[in-house]
C-alpha cells in the first residue's frame, strides 16, 4: 500500500520528540550491520548515500582545490532524528568517498537541537558555511511552533580550518540570532548567500500565516554581520487550510539564487515540490522579477542545491526521499539518497536541465538495437527515441506496448495510449502535461529501487518503486497519442562503490 511521506516540515516538527539516548536506544532494535544493510536489493548503487541512517538535503556543495566536496544532512537511524552533516568527497561528482562528520550539535550552542540546512562560499579564501542551527524553545520566541518542544532557528557560521574541509570552527554565536522584528514567522532557516558588487547578500527561506511563502533578503560587507532589507520574492497561500505552512504555501523552503546564462534563477520547494522561477534581478531595488516558472520534478525530489563545477556549470543536487512507510525504510536502516548531478542551462526562457556528463563513467557494457530485452532493473541507463505516428506514416509501425525486461520482471513498460491528449504522460501515479508534441526523448536510469526520467531536457520525474513480485515493472511511462519507437540505447551501469 502507497503511503504519503511526511513533509519536511512534518519531520522538523518531529524532531525534538525523537532526540536524545531514549530514541537512540529505541532503534537499536533493527540492529543491522552496514554489510547488511549493502545487501538490500533495494539500495542503490550508483547514487550517493550514507553507509547506513537517514538523509536528506544536500548541504554546502562545493568545488575547492581540484575536489567535489558534498555536504548533507544526516543521522546515524534509518528515520528523522538530530541532524548532523555527513562528507563526502570525489574527484569526478560520481565516484564518492565517505569522510568523517562534518558539522555536530554543540551542546548548549545554538545549533544543541541540530545542523539544518545551508550552504557554503568562499570568504576572505576560506570555505565557510551558513547554515540553520536549532535550539529548544518558548511558544513566544519559537520560528517552528508546532514542534514539541518549539524550536528556535537562526543562521550560524562555521569556517574551514583545512583544505580537506575536515575540520571547521564554528562561530559561538548566531550572524542571526531572529527574524526581524514584528515578523510572525512560520519558519526561518535554509540560509542561501551570493556576491553582488561589493556586498554579500544572503536569503532565508521563510513565511507568514495568510501572507504566503517568502524569501527574506540580508547584506553584509563582511559575510558577519548582516542588515535586513524586505523580502526579495514571495508568493501567495494556496488557500488549503491545515497545520503545515509548507503544504498550504504559507512557507517556502531551500531557496537557492543564482545567475545563469543572462538571467537569474530561484529555485525553492513548497508544497511537497520544488519550482523554479527565471527572471531579473533589479540590483537598484534588490527585487527579482520573474519572468517565467516550472516544476523542477514531478517524483520524489526536493530541497534541492546547486554549485559550480570545475568548469563553471552550474549543477543541481536534489534529496530523493523514500515514498514507501516508514516501517520499511526504518527496518531497511537506511533512508534517502542524493539525485544524480543535473547541468543547468537556459533556453527560451525555460529551464534546461540534463544529467551531468560526467554520468556516462558509470557505463559498462552497451547495448543497441530494438529489439533488445531482458535489461537488468538494478543498474541501467536507457535512452528512448519516439517520433509521432499518424495513420499514414512512413517508415516504423506505430507500437502500442513495448516491455524491456529482466529474469524478475519488467524493467520498463512503455505504452502509447490514443485515449491520452497528445503532449500528455503519466509515469507512475503521476501526470505530466505541457511535454513537446513533437520528437521525444526520454532518459531514464534506473537503480535497484529509484528511476530518475529526463523527458526532452526540461521535464523530469523521479520515481520509486519497491519491487515485490515479478510483475511489477520499475516504472511504467504511458504516452499521450500515437507513437513510433525509433531508436533506442542501453547501457548496464557500474556501482561507484
């Protein structure tokens, strides 16, 4: 049975229930050794994640001294507890290597309650993080008030001590210890900075009750000290009543601001997705202007980051989270992993997103052919080539169902469905609209428990799927319209382990 994943804000909310020795003993009874737990048919192989425990946002990425530096939240349990950020390191964005923890509750500090989210920039030469810290406390002065106890946010700093990123001294006291004042905020975390000029500029994600989610704007000379403006963008409640803010809209979370090809991008999740905006920013009124707007992902996808590459790209990271109960993930012991990178560009005014080159290290043995069948569900990439198929077209039968499958079952089952708008799909329980009528692409890797689809460049979908009998397929992808299957290639892929 599909069951609804919590929110992120249900798992902020949760968190001061699930701290301390007490919750840490409770889930000693799954017990599992990491050599288990890399057994699980269901864990991936070519996608970044702990050895064991929970994960989520990525945190901080960042290219610095010929290595990719990954930052993420984490913790040690299969399910949400006091968050921590885990390392990694790589050379090529594909192959990881895990290194110790890098950031950790400082008892009686203001991060006691947890390291939430944030992001790294070089100051002043160094590596240094801006990140949410998390402390208990009142009704009153809480940012998070449905958390039991209520939890207070504020933007913490902490600065490499090395060029190993190992090591990092945090500063004792918060850059922002509140919002501003008078704002009844429904959060305040997620700190995202960037260099305008001569001043730093930084956004927290943030909102209020009937006003909408917003980002709030601060400037700095010194990346320590920082003057509130207003809010840089917001948007409006989408009127469904509830406890959550982000559901109703009333809160944005994981803002990430960047320039890209002669526009600006903002990109923030609300409402159990992830959206992103193009637009201008007036560097006069520090306003963004946006001038057009997307859905990021239709799956499993959300608080996503970006960086810059070795070679100025700017590249995406995203959290795939588990949509299957949380009694299974929890008995699994492991929860979560990061997407593949994802290369950023902008054409037409619409987002451009595709998966980094550099995925293509991961190819083994090839594939080609239409004819091709029993494609293993564990590690595979396919590209699929469609073109629209009339009554009267030359050249390749119209197909109205193809399957590409493995000794367990199918691995994908391809449908055209007349019944369906042209321009129409649906992959998994989810419908896309507004996809090219004209040639199709589809990219799609699979990985033992998780599919990532790219759909001419610009729709993606990210889609879990829990195999239990041979006849399920990893995913079904039922197209809108009349179809000719026009090339296909396939590749099994290498595990970065």
């Amino acid at each position: 049975m599909h069951t609804r994943p919590p929110t992120r804000r249900q798992v902020l909310a949760s968190l001061a229930l699930t701290t301390g020795a007490t919750f840490t003993r409770k889930l000693r009874a799954f017990n599992l050794t990491d050599a288990q737990i890399a057994r699980d048919p269901m864990r991936p192989q070519y996608h970044l994640l702990p050895t064991h425990g929970w994960m989520n946002d990525p945190c901080g990425p960042i290219y610095w001294k010929g290595r990719y530096h990954m930052f993420l939240q984490y913790n040690s349990e299969p399910v949400s507890a006091v968050k921590l950020w885990a390392h990694a390191t790589s050379s090529d964005m594909i192959h990881w290597h895990r290194e110790p923890i890098a950031l950790a509750p400082t008892p009686g500090g203001p991060d006691a309650e947890g390291c939430w989210t944030g992001t790294a920039a070089v100051v002043d030469g160094k590596p240094t993080f801006l990140y949410t810290g998390v402390v208990n406390s009142t009704p009153e002065q809480a940012t998070l008030v449905d958390a039991n106890p209520p939890l207070g946010e504020s933007v913490c700093m902490a600065v490499a001590e090395d060029d190993g990123l190992l090591h990092w001294r945090k500063q004792p006291q918060p850059v922002i210890p509140t919002p501003p004042p008078g704002m009844k905020v429904v959060g305040f975390r997620d700190p995202s900075p960037w260099r305008e000029g001569n001043h730093w500029y930084l956004i927290v994600a943030s909102g209020e009750r009937g006003a909408g989610g917003r980002v709030l704007l601060y400037r700095s000379t010194d990346f320590r000290h920082w003057e509130y403006l207003h809010p840089m963008a917001q948007g409006k409640p989408n009127g469904r009543l509830g406890t959550d803010p982000v559901d109703s809209g009333e809160m944005w979370e994981c803002p990430d601001f960047f320039p890209l090809d002669g526009k600006h991008v903002l990109i923030h999740s609300t409402e159990r997705r992830t959206l992103w905006q193009i637009g201008s920013l007036d560097t006069a009124t520090m306003l963004f202007h946006a001038e057009n707007e997307g859905l990021l992902d239709e799956g499993a996808y959300y608080a996503p980051k970006s960086q810059l590459d070795a070679k100025g790209n700017r590249i995406l990271w995203g959290w795939i989270t588990e949509t299957r109960p949380q009694a299974e993930y929890a008995a699994a012991g492991w929860s979560g992993m990061m997407s593949l990178p994802r290369r950023l560009s902008i054409e037409n005014n619409q987002l451009v997103m595709e998966p980094a080159p550099e995925v293509a290290s991961l190819r083994a043995a090839p594939r080609t052919g239409l004819a091709v069948r029993r494609l293993p569900t564990a590690a595979q990439e396919i590209r699929l080539a469609l073109q629209p198929a009339t009554s009267g077209s030359p050249g390749r039968e119209k197909f109205s169902e193809q399957s590409f499958v493995d000794n367990q079952g199918a691995a994908i089952l391809l449908r055209a469905d007349p019944q369906l708008s042209p321009g129409t799909a649906r992959i998994g329980e989810k419908e896309i609209t507004g996809i090219d009528k004209g040639p199709l692409d589809l990219h799609i890797f699979l990985d033992h428990s998780v599919a990532e689809i790219f759909i001419n460049h610009r729709e993606a979908v990210t889609h879990r799927y829990y195999q239990r009998t041979t006849m399920e397929p990893a995913v079904a992808i039922i197209l809108g319209g009349n179809w000719q299957l026009t090339r296909q290639q396939a590749w099994s892929l290498k595990s970065i382990w």
